[in-house]
C-alpha cells in the first residue's frame, strides 16, 4: 500500500489509483471537540498530471466516528462518504511557505499550493473528514435539546419548567406589544 501520492511518479508513469484504510485515527487527529470517538477513515484517489507542476486528486472518502449532538449533548454514530476534488499546484516563489497566498479566482477553492513533491495520503483523507464534519451535529433534525433552566433533555423526559419562559431584560419591551395589538383592534 502507498501512503504517499509521489508527483515525481505521476510525471514519470502517468496517472496513479490510491487506496488505503487508516484504522488508527483519533479524536486528536480530527481536533474537533463533536468528535468524541472516531473510527477507520478509507479514501480512495485517482492522481493525474493536468499542466506543468499542476496535479487533480479525485476521490472519496468515508469514515465513521461518534459525534455529540450540539442540542442534547448526547453521543450518536455518524456514518459518511463523501467526494473531493483538489488540485495542486507549487507554492508561488515570492511567498514564504507559513504567509497565506491570496485566492483571486473561484475556480482556486480547491487549490492547495505543495512545497514538498508529495503528499501524505492519511493528511488528504484527514483533511477531507475535517471538511465534511458538519459545523453543528445534530442526532436527529428534530432534536428538542436540553432545557435551558434546568438541563433535562426533552428528547426523553417533560420538565416542569415554565413553558415560555421570558428574560426579564425584555420587560421593557413587553408594554410596545400591547399597545400594538389596541391599535390593529381600532
């Protein structure tokens, strides 16, 4: 098994297929506080030559991982495959390797700039699961969430809480509401 895509193979003996399973990722792999356990990531990549020092990777990756719901803060398994698309071209000389590089064009999203003439297959794959780990998980859509006064999760039990509980910051506020009603009335 390859672990590296190697620009210098691809410019001597053309496109390259890739196809590896990491079974040892972690939670700090994924540096991500949802994750809160993290399986085997599989990417499968097709690398080609598309102009001079210009490379295409395209592919797929899926993983499995346990996230924690961004309502209940309950864990629940999540499953994904997903495609990518990356094209990588040589870092531009006048920068350095840690300045940013300016992008000017949409078609430059997918860019990535090397220094080094090849890529470690775990980074890409790792790199596209950061991508596809949604920003707020959710174990369902439907997903009531905690109580805010007293922390019960109301996907399994009915708190006793008061239903439309009011900041008293907004008491201010509350008189404009009835005035606006007496005035639709008139």
């Amino acid at each position: 098994m390859r672990n590296t895509i190697n620009f210098d193979e691809i410019d001597e003996h053309g496109p390259q297929s890739y196809d590896a399973t990491f079974n040892d990722v972690t939670v700090a792999d994924l540096d991500r506080e949802e994750v809160s356990a993290a399986g085997p990531v599989r990417i499968e990549a097709r690398a080609e030559k598309v102009a001079e020092g210009e490379y295409a990777v395209d592919g797929t990756v899926q993983f499995t991982a346990d996230f924690t719901c961004s309502r209940c803060l309950e864990p629940y398994p999540f499953a994904n495959t997903s495609s990518f698309h990356v094209r990588f071209r040589p870092r531009p000389a006048a920068t350095p390797e840690n300045e940013e590089v300016e992008i000017t064009e949409a078609e430059e999203l997918d860019v990535e700039f090397y220094t080094e003439r090849e890529v470690p297959l775990r980074h890409l794959a790792l790199e596209q699961v950061q991508l596809s780990i949604p920003m707020k998980p959710l174990c369902d859509e439907s997903c009531l969430g905690l109580c805010p006064n007293c922390g019960a999760n109301r996907n399994r039990e009915s708190c006793r809480c008061e239903e439309s509980v009011s900041d008293e910051r907004w008491g201010a506020l509350a008189g404009i509401r009835d005035q606006l009603a007496k005035k639709k009335e008139v």
